[in-house]
C-alpha cells in the first residue's frame, strides 16, 4: 500500500508535531535554519501514538523527510530520530504538480533574483 502524503497536520497531532520541529530545529541537522512541518506521511498510523512521525521539513532552501519517535503519552516527550527513513520502494507518492507551501515562497524570491528559473521534474517528485 502507497503512503499517503497529507499538507494537513491533524489537531490531534499538532503537538506531538511541533515538539518534533523543535527537536529537530535544535539538532545538528537543521544546520542553523529554521525548519517547519509542511507536510506528514501516513498520518493515521500516528493518530493512534503508537506509529512514528514522519514529517516533510523545509527550511532555508530545502525540504526533507525524517522520522521522529515521541516515547510518552504527553508532553514532555523523549524524541528521538528514527534511522529507518523511507526507502526505495516506498518512497512517497509523486505528485504531478509542485506542493503548495514551502517551495511557493522560495519560487518566486527565486524568480525576482533571475532571469530564469530551471525546474526539475523527476518522476513525479519535485
């Protein structure tokens, strides 16, 4: 079964979420610039707080997928990164057009600074 990529981030885990950005944010991996959850794979198996979060994070000029594991039941959580990214085979849905949300900004202050812009469409990820 393909995962299914939602922008939407549930209320129900809008919390857990932002304590995942702000762990992240804090670590090495953000290298300074400030990342927001613009996305979430298979949300309703974190619904249920026993499935790791698995966020799409953009900051400064990129956007990534990590997987976050939140052990209690509420905040303060222990976080932790999950090594076990997505992996060939089920990497998440392409989408025909580019996702609405972080990339936009980045588009067009890419615009307003050049001539043009080259895009790259590979296999429906963008």
């Amino acid at each position: 079964m393909p995962h299914q990529v939602s922008e939407i981030i549930p209320d129900a885990l809008s919390e857990r979420v932002d304590a995942a950005v702000a762990f992240f944010n804090d670590s090495a991996h953000a290298a300074g610039d400030t990342f927001s959850a613009t996305g979430i794979i298979d949300a309703t198996s974190a619904l249920d707080q026993t499935g790791d979060l698995k966020l799409i994070l953009c900051g400064g000029d990129r956007c990534e997928q990590h997987t976050f594991r939140l052990n209690g039941a509420t905040s303060p959580w222990a976080i932790e990164f999950v090594s076990d990214q997505l992996t060939q085979d089920t990497k998440p849905q392409a989408e025909l057009d580019p996702p609405p949300g972080a990339r936009l900004p980045w588009l067009d202050a890419a615009i307003a600074q050049h001539a043009f812009v080259v895009l790259l469409f590979y296999r429906g990820f963008w």
